[in-house]
C-alpha cells in the first residue's frame, strides 16, 4: 500500500477509489475483450485446431461476462447501489487473471502445435498487446496488473523458448524483460495514482471541513446564521409556488447575559449546548434549528397553520419555564420567542425575519418568558420606536426636552414642601412624547446616564430659585447607576448651581436592587455621604420592600398610588396606609402618599399620620415658571384646590 497504515478511513476511501478505476470504463474493457474474442476465433478458424477452438470460446465467454460484469457495477455504482468494493474487487481480480492466462496459454498451444509465423504473430501479438495494456488500465490494483502481465507473456515466452528459433529465443528473453518493466511501471502508475487520489480526497476533505465551519456553529454544531438564512430564502421560494405556509421562529434566552456575567462562558457555552439539545429534541423532524448568535436560536417550521406554530412556540417556552440544569447549577433563564408566518406576514424572506423580530422584541416588552405572534400593528410601533430612538440623540443638544415639576404638600401646614421634577419632550413630529415611553428606550440605547445628568443640572438649577426650606426630588434610573459617574455629576452640578445636598432627594424604585451587581449599597452610601436624601418610590408594590427599609436608611418613602386609589371604601388600603404611616415615624423617614385625587382620599391620608400629599387635587406637574412662582407665593393645600376648582368652573363655562 502506498498510502499509511492505520488510517482506516483513508484506507477505505483510496481502496475504494481504485477498485473503482478498475471499472472506470466499460467501453475500453468491452473494446479489449472484443479484439481478444476476435483474434482468438481468427487463431482457431485459421488452425483448426480443436484445443485451440476450445481456449477461443473460454476466451469469449471470459470476455463477455467481464463486459457485462463491468457494465453492471458501473450502473449501480451511478446510483450509489455498488454494495461491498471487495467483492467486485475479487470479481475483477478471478476474470482479469483467468482471461489473462488463456490468452498465454493460447499463445503457448499455438507455438507448440503449429509451425505457421501468421498464427504465430497472431497469439504473440495478442498476449503483448494485452500485457502492455494492463500496466496502465490496471494499475490501480498492482496484483492484478502484475498477475495478468504474468499470465499473459510468461507462458508465451515459454512457447517462444521452446520453437528453439534464434529470432524466437531473443523475443522469449524480451518477453521477460517486458514482464519486469512492465511491472515497474505498473508501481509507478500506481504510485501517481494513489498521490493524486490523496490529494483529491484532502481537498474534498478540506472542502468538507470549510464547508461545515462556513455552515455550522462551531459551538453547538447545528447551522448558523448564514445557512439559516439560505434555507429559509429556499424554504420561502419554494412554499410560494406551493401556497403552504412557512413560520419562523425567533427564541431568545431571557437573562444569558447575567448567567455568563456570574459564572463565566464555560458555563454560558454549557447552557447553550443544552439549550439546542431542548430545542433539537422538541422541535425534531418537523422543522430546523439554527443559532443565530449570541443567545438567539431561530426555529424554521415549514408546512404548519397557526395554531400548529402557537403551540410549537409555547412548548418551547415551557420547554425552559424551570430552569436549566448545568453541571451543579440550575441556572435561572426562561425563553422568550416572536413567530411570523409566511406568506401571510411577510411577501419575502427579509420581511418574515424582521417581524419574528418584532414579536420578539414584543415578547421581552410583554415581560419576557412567553410566545409572541406577529401582528402588523407591531410594525407601527416599530416605526415609532426607531424615531423615538433616533429623535433622543439629538433631544438634548437641540433643547427638546423639557422639565414639569409636580408639588408636593406638607399636611401639617399646607405648604409645598417638595417638588418632583417630571420629565417631558416636546418632539418635532411626534407632539409630546410622555417619560413612560422615551425612557426605556433611552437605557436600552444608553442615552439614560446623559438624560439623567441633564434632568439633575435643570432641576438644581431651578430649585435655586426657590426658598432653602423647598426641596427639589429627582428619580434615578438603575441604568444610571452603571457607570459610578452619579456621584461626582451631581457634586458638579451642586457645585455649579449653588444649592445645597440636603434640597436634593433622589427617588428610586425596587428594580434598581433587583438588577444589583454588587455595588449598588457602595453606590448608595456614597450619594448619601454627599449629603442628599434618597426616597424608596412605589413602596408596596415590589417583593421586598420591608428588606429594604432593614437594608438600607432611606429618607422617606413613597406609598404606591395603587393603595391610595380605592382607600375611601377599602379597609385593607386603609389599615395598610396607617400601618405604614406608623412605620415611617417610628423609622424616622418622612412618608408621601401619592395619587391623591379626591376629597376623601386627602381625609383619610390625614388621618392616618401621612406626612406629605401629592396628586392631582392640588395640582397636575407643570412647567418649571408656573411651579416657581406657587412656590414663591407661598401657595398652600387650600390655596391650589381652590385654584384647581376655579379653572374647572371656567372650562365648564367656557
């Protein structure tokens, strides 16, 4: 063998690869076997020779099953049907050397039984000409080569010896010397082949290998981005002209990123195998898994009406709705996944991708962990997204923003004693777009810490205006905390303004400890070292709002609206108002009941020892002008209901 020992694979692939050679073609086996039959025939008609008749109709039905053997591995290797490559080796192998053999013994008879130099020429000739076409037709298969060379002139230099002629015993002794030549271009032949053979099969094999990098994920081993993508454009093409629906799929893994954060990417590249393992299983022949990238796994479903896609989808995020089981970790992630199907939501293959997108990105708005259908009017508030996006950028530069400040009142003596600076944006084409909306989208583009530090310079600045006994409240998002510039911004910014630490309280919510990375108590401590107060906002509502009262020395607090707004007829709100009014005083903060609208809800938040008020019984929020000269005025409870009742009178009027 001239290829290397041991590798079983490549072994196979070259064996195979010659026997093949071997049969390669049918038509020159065929052309060899007919000149064999023909001249065998013209030998024994010429002769008569009853022996030699004999070895001309082996010769022929040798050669015709040879043809026909050949013939039939060649159609059935076309159509992958060949089976074992050793058998029809030896096949080839028991005809070549039998075929060959009669053709020397052929020429040995003729030599010994006949004196006639044409008969002579004729077998000599035969048995030559044969020789000299094995070396290189069959040098595939060296012992063969050799065997046929073999059988065919050794027998025939024997006969040549033995007519005793001098011109006869030279060509004998040629004949030898051609059985060795013959032999070593027969390795030769070989040799090239077998090195040509191995270089074909690396290139394939390098082909392969690029081919599979090029379409796979080197991760997880299913198709990547790119081979998802020409599948789906064929996928799409071809359910078109058939009019069946094609769905995709977009699953995104909720929280991967705090996964691979904390623990590390052997963990994450972990999760990730597992994840596709779920998802092969579950989605199994019906359709085709590929990663996207990242975290992201797009499912193609060809052939299934809606409800088949719904409940598809919803598996899938069943599939993940307990964890998943890594090593000692059961690792917290859920899935989130959009699906559009075609042709109905979407006219081409882009189209259908960027709406399984859109009901993903509805899925994560929704509050993640579920399965999202597409429907167009997503695309609407697609199109508003990207402009709110792209209108932030430029809101602050171009002075779109604007700030309203809501007061907010002392019970005990009516005064304003806080303001709560409210941010809104007047944009150019969309009107007044309300803080609910921008804001989320300002920190998932990273626009909220330049917002932030925004809101904090104006806010100050106009609480300056105001007496020292006014403060001036400003909310904090989790995502401003990030980059630990909070508390030298808002140094700056007292610096610059000339107010003092303790007129400033920022508000914060619950989610800014739910998304804590370890630094959020440092972060914390620091703006209070300052000297500012921090408030807990919408307190009540989250899960552990007690904790954090334990954990944490707030300022004051502020009671969620949604206890205030049934507190005139609930007894519950009521007996948890006055629970946490006696919490506050007994904690020392101070305690904001917001959402007061009536009457009675001002009364029984009296009542049970509230602090401060706010809502829109005393006022709205209202541009910065108007704020400062209420507060400037001195204007009380008393004073802004009144003010309120006068303008509804004037509108109803009007």
């Amino acid at each position: 063998m001239a290829f290397v020992a041991g590798d079983e694979a490549r072994e196979a692939d070259i064996r195979r690869a010659l026997v093949e050679s071997l049969y390669a073609s049918p038509t020159s086996l065929a052309a060899g076997a007919i000149a064999g039959l023909l001249l065998s025939i013209a030998i024994a008609r010429i002769a008569n020779d009853p022996l030699m008749t004999w070895c001309a109709v082996v010769i022929s039905l040798i050669a015709l099953a040879r043809t026909i053997s050949a013939t039939i591995y060649y159609h059935k290797l076309k159509t992958g049907e060949a089976g074992t490559y050793r058998a029809w080796e030896l096949a080839y192998e028991l005809g070549a050397w039998i075929y060959a053999g009669m053709l020397g013994v052929l020429a040995l008879i003729t030599l010994i039984r006949t004196d006639d130099p044409a008969i002579h020429i004729l077998s000599v000739s035969l048995a030559t000409g044969y020789a000299a076409g094995i070396a290189g037709r069959n040098a595939g298969r060296i012992k063969i080569a050799v065997g046929q060379t073999c059988l065919a002139l050794l027998p025939t230099a024997f006969g040549l010896w033995h007519v005793g002629n001098f011109g006869y015993s030279i060509l004998a002794i040629v004949l030898l010397i051609m059985v060795v030549g013959m032999a070593e271009i027969t390795r030769t032949t070989h040799r090239i082949v077998v090195e040509a053979l191995l270089g074909k099969r690396e290139k394939s094999m390098l082909a392969t290998k690029y081919e599979r990098l090029a379409r796979y994920d080197s991760l997880t081993g299913i198709e990547n981005r790119m081979a998802m993508q020409m599948r789906l454009r064929e996928l799409f093409e071809a359910n078109s002209k058939s009019h069946d629906a094609l769905a995709v799929l977009w699953m995104d893994l909720d929280r991967f990123k705090e996964v691979n954060d904390s623990l590390g990417h052997m963990v994450g590249d972990a999760l990730l195998r597992t994840v596709v393992e779920r998802l092969t299983v579950l989605v199994g022949n019906i359709g085709h898994v590929a990663r996207f990238g990242g975290d992201e796994f797009v499912i193609l479903l060809p052939n299934m009406n809606r409800a088949e896609v719904q409940d598809v989808a919803e598996r899938i995020v069943g599939c993940f709705g307990h964890g998943v089981d890594v090593g000692t970790h059961n690792l917290p992630v859920t899935a989130s996944v959009g699906l559009a199907i075609g042709p109905q939501d979407g006219r081409d293959a882009d189209e259908l991708m960027q709406h399984a997108d859109l009901a993903l990105y509805e899925a994560k708005a929704q509050g993640r962990n579920r399965a999202v259908s597409f429907a167009w009017s997503m695309k609407e508030r697609f199109h508003r997204i990207h402009e709110i996006e792209t209108g932030l950028r430029r809101a602050i530069t171009q002075d779109e923003l604007q700030l309203h400040f809501q007061p907010i009142f002392e019970v005990e003596t009516g005064r304003i004693a806080i303001c709560e600076a409210l941010l809104r944006w007047q944009h150019p084409t969309l009107g007044m777009v309300m803080p609910g909306e921008f804001i989320p989208i300002a920190e998932s583009i990273g626009m909220i810490e330049p917002m932030t530090d925004w809101v904090i310079h104006h806010a100050c600045a106009v609480a300056a205006q105001w007496p020292e006994d006014v403060r001036v409240a400003v909310n904090i998002s989790p995502a401003s905390l990030k980059s630990g510039e909070l508390p030298r911004t808002i140094i700056a910014t007292l610096m610059a303004t000339g107010i003092s630490a303790g007129r400033v309280e920022l508000e914060v919510t619950e989610s800014l400890f739910l998304n804590d990375e370890g630094h959020t108590h440092q972060m914390l401590r620091e703006l209070q070292q300052i000297g500012l107060r921090l408030v807990l906002d919408d307190f009540g509502t989250g899960y552990s709002s007690l904790s954090y009262l334990r954990s944490y020395h707030f300022d004051g607090i502020k009671i969620d609206r949604s206890f205030i707004n049934s507190i005139a007829v609930s007894r519950e709100d009521q007996a948890i108002v006055r629970a946490v009014g006696h919490l506050a005083d007994a904690l020392e903060m101070e305690i904001v009941a917001e959402g007061i609208e009536t009457a009675e809800q001002l009364q029984y938040a009296r009542e049970a020892g509230i602090h401060n008020v706010q809502g829109y019984l005393m006022s709205m929020a209202q541009p910065a002008a108007i704020v400062t000269d209420m507060v400037l005025r001195g204007v009380t409870i008393g004073d802004a209901m009144a003010s309120k009742l006068r303008g509804e009178a004037a509108a109803r009027s009007a």
